[in-house]
C-alpha cells in the first residue's frame, strides 16, 4: 500500500533479562514445574511494549502510532507466526529483539476491509541468534452485529486420528495471567461487557499466542524440552473462556501437525512444527 511505504523497514529493538521470577510466573500460569530449561514460547513474554496507561486506547492497545503504523481501522488481532528455534534460551540470559515492518498490505473480504501487517523479530543473546519469528497482525472494521458462540456439543469430537490429546477449559485467570505475563491490555481478554458491547463476540477471547503456548507445552510433555527446530501457528476462529478446548497433535518423521479444537470438533488454531 502505497500510504505506508515509508512504515515498510521501519525497526526497534528492545531489551530484556530472563530472570527466575517470570520463569516461576510462566510455570505457573501453565501448571508445569519448574526447571532449569526455559520453555519454548516464553519468548512471547520478553522485550514487551511499555506504553504508559495514559497512552492506551480505549480497546486497551496503545494509541496509533509508536512503532506500528497509524492503521485506521480499529480492531487488531495476532493471526499468525512463523518460528524458528535457533538456540535455546537460558536463564539469566541478557536478549535484544529486534522488529521490523517487513510488508503491509490491504485486502476487501466479506467482513470489509482488512489490513495485514508482516512483522520480522529477532531476538538475540549476545551476538547469537537464539530465536527468528515472521508475526502477522490484521487490521479490521468495526463490528457490525454480533458474532455468535458454536453450539456446544456435549459429545466428545472425534480424535482418533489424534496420536497427543489433551482436554482444557481455559478460565478467566488463565487469560488473565496470560495478558499480565505480556502487558497486554486488550479488553477483550478481560473485560467481557466490552468484548460483547463493543466488539461483538460472545465472551472473553483467549489470545491467540497462549492457544500456540499450550500447544507448544503440549509438544514439550511428548518431546521434552526445547525439541523444536520450528514452529508456526495460524488462528483459525476465535476461542472464548470457560469452553472446552482440545489440545491435539500427531508425528510423521521429524514434523509435527498440531491444532486446537473446539468441542464440535472444528478447528481455532492450526499449527505445524519439526524436530
């Protein structure tokens, strides 16, 4: 879009220290011990944005402007990433990350206009590439009517094709832990009238990078610690607290096929990673 070329490399880097409180605080968020290994996925929780409260907007995101481009559309979602794991995070370590806008881009669809935002992050640990990530953020209009929960079924889907299964409910506490580990003040994982109210869903929406960090805490109970080489997530439908989630995935050689499932069986997330 021409409008945002001069936002197309435009870059910031921030810096963080892993420390042994966030990594009691991630466990705990996740019902995991604690060990000496940092778990994949905590990365999310690093180098944050620091916007003051005065600067927040009312859906809870920053005012437009800052490092992401002023995009007049108001509601944002984290759709997608692709991760590739280059070295493993240790604790105490000392990271940068590094973002850049890499592309934006403007699409019609049938709920209006969109705009999606490719953004690169490297983090980091001395001179070491430990982490590369390619995120996607879209834009979107405002909602027009209300978006509906699925039926709940009562009936577990079916999940025989499933090799790794795991049944969650993810509660308000959950979502709200999650949005506190990230600074992440976007009221539609809190604040339930605004999330109906306002932007039309059913419910509190569970984040999209906690659905991919119970995934990639899934692997880990299968794998063990930090036997990623990658892993890339896709939202699929919005997920909403206190629903049933199912928590799947299956190996074929070295690659790993992933999703979360609501209890009709249909997925909100997909995902896909290797060894």
């Amino acid at each position: 879009m021409s409008e945002w070329a001069d936002w197309i490399g435009k870059s910031e880097t921030r810096s963080d220290v892993i420390t042994p409180g966030l990594l009691q605080r991630y466990c705990a968020m996740l019902d995991r011990p604690v060990t000496d290994e940092i778990p994949q996925g905590l990365h999310w929780c690093l180098c944050l944005p620091d916007a003051s409260t005065a600067e927040l907007a009312e859906d809870g995101h920053p005012e437009k402007g800052g490092f992401l481009p002023p995009v007049p559309l108001p509601r944002r979602m984290w759709a997608s990433s692709s991760v590739s794991f280059d070295h493993p995070l240790q604790l105490g370590d000392e990271v940068a990350r590094t973002s850049t806008i890499a592309s934006i881009e403007g699409k019609s669809g049938q709920s209006g206009d969109l705009v999606f935002v490719a953004i690169d992050h490297q983090t980091r640990v001395g001179d070491r590439v430990a982490i590369s990530e390619r995120q996607h953020v879209v834009y979107r209009e405002p909602a027009t009517i209300s978006a509906s929960a699925r039926p709940v079924s009562t009936n577990r889907p079916d999940l025989s094709d499933w090799d790794w299964q795991q049944k969650v409910v993810p509660s308000e506490a959950l979502l709200f832990r999650y949005s506190a580990l990230t600074f992440n003040a976007h009221r539609i994982h809190y604040d339930k009238p605004y999330a109906v109210q306002e932007e039309g869903y059913p419910g509190l929406v569970v984040q999209g990078p906690l659905m991919a960090t119970l995934l990639l805490n899934l692997a880990a109970s299968k794998l063990g610690a930090n036997r990623l080489s990658s892993f890339s997530f896709r939202g699929q439908a919005p997920a909403f607290a206190n629903a049933v989630l199912y928590l799947v995935g299956k190996r074929s050689s070295e690659s790993i096929t992933l999703a979360v499932l609501g209890s009709d069986g249909n997925a909100m997330m997909a995902a896909e990673a290797t060894i």
